[in-house]
C-alpha cells in the first residue's frame, strides 16, 4: 500500500563544506512504527533528523512525507508532525500554561484550552500549568516539551534523545507515557537514543548510521543476530569500533 | 495567519508580563538619555541657547524610537535564539513573513510605550512638548520606526547566523548610523563628504525635518517623501539580507547549533 509509507527517504546526502555528515542515506517509515535511528556521536542522526523537518537543506537526494515533497510542502507537513529534543527547550521565563498556549495557536489548534488541560492531565503536568518553566525538573521538563510537541495531534513524532540526561525511574515514566501514546494514537515516531535497552522496548526497527553511512536495518532482534552480539548494546559497540557490521567473535579474536 | 502572528506577540507579550526587569530595561536607557540630555540642555538654555534644548531633546526622544524599533525586531529572534527555542518555531508552521510581523507588531507597541513615556518625562520636566511638532509627528514616527525595522532585519539576520558571536553588533550597529544622521546637530556640521553619506540614511531627513518643523513650524513633505522611498528600498535590502542569512543557516545546519556559536 503506497500511503503505508509515511517518510520516504532516497539518496540523501549533507555536506557541511568537506565534511560529510550523511552520505546517501535511504529509508522508509511505515503508520504507526516506532523507528529508530541509532549510532555513535557525530553518526548524523541529528543532521538526519532536522533533513526530514526541512531545518537544514540536502545536498542531494529526496524526502517525501506523508507523499509529499517535503522541499515543496514543508508547512503542509509541519502542521502534522512535531519534535521533543533534548537540545531544545521552551522560554524557561513563560509559565507551563502560557508557554503550551503560544504554541497551540501556533499550530491553529481550535479549542486551545481543551486541548491543553486534555495533554496536562495524560502528562500529570496540570497541578504545574501556573509554575515558571524554569523552575521545573528534568523530568517535569522532558514532559513539558513531550506535551508541546503532542499539541497538534501529530501523525509524526521525532524524539531526538527524549530521555536523556534523566534518571532511570523518571526515564521509565516517560517510555511508559511514549509507548501509551503510540498505543492510544497510532503515532509514527522517530526516535533516537544512546540507551539500547530503551530502544530495544520502544522500537519496531532501526537503522544504524555510522559515519553518515546506513550500516545495517532491520528489528532489534534482527540486528543483534547479524552481529552475532549478546545485545544490541554489543551490536552498537561493534558498529561504532569499526563503522560496519561483523562479527563479534572477530572483535573479541582481534582484540 | 493572524492567530499565527497572534500567538508569536502573545509568547513575547507573556515575557514582559512576568518580568519586571524587562519592563524596566525598556524605559531605563530612554529615561536615562533623557535626564542626562535635558539637564545638558537645560544648562545650554541657561547659556542663552533657548532653540537647542527643543532640538537636543526632540532628537533624543527621536533617536530612541529608531533605536528601540531596531532593537524590538532583533532581540524578539535573538530571544529564541538564547534561550533555545529557536527550532520549536520554525517546525511550527509559521512563515518567515509571519514571524517578521509579529515582531513589527511587539516593536510598534514598545516604541508607543517608550514614546509616551519620554514625551510626559520632557513635558514635566524641561516644558518640551513633543505634540508641538503636530501631525508631522506621524510621519517621523513612521519612517523612524520603518528604517528600525530595516536595519533590524539586517541585525536580526546577523544574529540567526552568527549566534551569540553578533551581540556586539546587535547593540552596536544603530551607533554606526547616529554620527551620520545628524540626531543632535545639523547636517551642514558634517565634512561635505559625509553629508553625501547621511542623505543616504532615511532617518537624516527626520531629523533635519524635525528641526524645521520646531524652528520654523513648517513640514517639508518632498524630503519626506525621499524618506519613505529611501525606507522602502532599505526594507527590502533587510529583508533580502535576513532571507539570504536564514537560507544559508539551513544550509549549514545550523538552527540547532546557534545557542552555542
């Protein structure tokens, strides 16, 4: 089914001056999966990601979202999807409330109020909506920008590391609150992380980049016996040491 | 559209809301400028110099509209740019033309709010009555205001590419154009050479217009009119210069950077 396909990604290439941040990279995106883009530091997921928000423009290659080209469409699709980063944060000076409400009329939501008590209360952010941004936790933070980035019903959720720099116990919560919203909505999302076990219970496929370069696709589980690791953390090690996919075995011997 | 641009004043208007210290730094240097000008030319008036208190204190009041108007359209990206919100604004779907709109808006409204205050504090406190200037306040409210946007626009695009590393000429550019628009003296002090180079800045002929408007209670609407054409092929530089910046930050990637440059 040709609309299976939400995010169709062919050829894409990034060039920074000599450097090659992401070189030839295709993929696609199925409704409702939760995929994610994995590699080491400098791997070009970030780049990958504002490539398909249209923040930075390709050297080469296409990106369709939704079936449209997203060069041609950018705002048509930027209504119907949004993002959660670690590296991106709201005005720490507006409250919760009027930092949500900027951005619900941002998005045209129609009934902003309603919308925005509807995700405080999913979020347990509603006894926080008059508390200054700035005043909150990383937790409270993390669920604040998830929240955000809910406002507009997305059809598209990219999380670039949404849970990184929290502890264990909150990062649960907020993977739990993820995996309810995916289940509810039927939320594409995509995703990245450091955390492999927290990728093996969020995603449904990954794609490993090293270098800029796609190393290997497929489930978790899948990767993880092509690299005849123990784990998919073993799996990335084994990525990141060398930039491709081998062996375990063949690192431990040559080690 | 409107609800778009709405919500982009509405963000800006919550700040001041909050912020004490953000009302406050919106009328401090104006005041400031004020007292330390009207006292100068309280002294000047005593040194039987009557004509130049109004002329000092009108292109004080001036100079300050242009100087707030630039400064409104910078700070409201360069705001986003620091406290890294940037990229949560443009992944909504918000047009360059609406965020530029937004923030004419937030600067109309502050240059207003500037405007009344310094104009009751000259009116207390040295007799100076802006509203003498009549209708010819419109026009010289209007083409300040525009080529505040203009050079805001050109700032603002420094600052989108150049992060943190632009504050220096975020603040400092409007100084560059002040010797050369003839604020607080008239253009005929200025080497010959210069006077070429200040007719060049819509703002001199406010100036020099003002100066005649409170000597001689007379507005000369052909230097006006040079003005506002002036001012509308400066826009259109701003503008084409803030696109070109904004084009060649997508190119290096650098929306998500520009907090640390």
């Amino acid at each position: 089914m040709a609309d299976e396909w939400v995010i169709e990604v062919d050829g894409l290439t990034k060039r920074f001056g000599n450097v090659t941040a992401v070189e030839d990279l295709s993929f696609s995106i199925r409704r409702g999966e939760v995929f994610g883009l994995l590699g080491p530091n400098g791997a070009g997921k970030t780049t990958t990601i504002q490539l398909m928000l249209g923040l930075t423009t390709p050297t080469a290659g296409t990106i369709r979202v939704f079936g449209l080209d997203l060069q041609r469409h950018r705002r048509a699709i930027l209504r119907r999807v949004n993002l959660a980063a670690t590296y991106v944060s709201l005005p720490t000076n507006l409250t919760v409330w009027e930092n949500l409400n900027v951005f619900a009329r941002l998005y045209g939501i129609r009934k902003p109020r309603a919308k925005i008590e509807e995700l405080m209360e999913l979020l347990d952010l509603a006894h926080l909506a008059w508390r200054v941004t700035g005043t909150l936790s990383s937790g409270q933070i993390t669920r604040l920008n998830l929240c955000k980035a809910l406002l507009n019903d997305p059809e598209v959720l990219f999380l670039d590391e949404p849970t990184a720099s929290l502890d264990p116990e909150v990062a649960a919560r907020v993977r739990d609150i993820l995996r309810q919203i995916q289940q509810t909505r039927g939320i594409t999302m995509v995703f990245t992380s450091h955390n492999m076990r927290e990728v093996e219970l969020m995603c449904d496929r990954v794609l490993f980049l090293a270098r800029g370069r796609a190393v290997a696709q497929g489930t978790p589980a899948e990767i993880q016996i092509r690299a005849r690791a123990r784990s998919l953390e073993d799996a990335f090690i084994v990525i990141a040491r060398d930039g491709r996919l081998h062996d375990v075995a063949e690192v431990t011997e040559a080690d | 559209m409107g609800l778009r641009i709405y919500a982009l004043v509405l963000r800006h208007l919550y700040l001041y809301r909050r912020s004490v210290t953000r009302i406050g730094d919106i009328f401090f240097w104006p005041v400031m400028n004020l007292l330390v000008w009207g006292f100068v030319t309280d002294y000047l008036q005593r040194m039987a110099l009557p004509q130049t208190v109004v002329f000092l204190i009108g292109g004080m009041i001036f100079w300050d509209l242009l100087y707030r108007s630039q400064q409104a359209i910078t700070l409201s990206l360069s705001e986003e740019i620091w406290v890294r919100n940037i990229m949560n604004v443009f992944i909504a779907p918000v047009s360059i033309l609406e965020i530029m709109i937004a923030t004419c808006i937030v600067g109309v409204l502050k240059a207003l709010a500037v405007m009344v205050v310094l104009g009751v504090l000259a009116y207390g406190l040295y007799a100076f009555n802006v509203l003498a200037m009549g209708w010819a306040l419109v026009p010289f409210f209007s083409i300040l205001l525009l080529f505040g946007w203009a050079v805001g626009m050109f700032t603002t695009g420094l600052a989108l590419r150049f992060g943190h590393a632009a504050e220096a000429l975020i603040w400092g550019i409007p100084f560059l154009i002040q010797p050369f628009s003839a604020v607080f003296y008239p253009v005929e002090v200025l080497p010959r050479w210069l006077q070429t180079v200040a007719y060049l800045m819509p703002s001199t002929y406010v100036f020099e217009g003002m100066r005649t408007v409170l000597q001689a209670g007379r507005l000369d609407l052909e230097i006006l009119a040079i003005a506002v054409g002036m001012n509308g092929l400066y826009l259109i530089g701003g503008a084409a210069f803030f696109g070109w910046m904004l084009h060649r930050v997508r190119e290096k990637g650098l929306l998500s950077r520009l907090y640390l440059e």
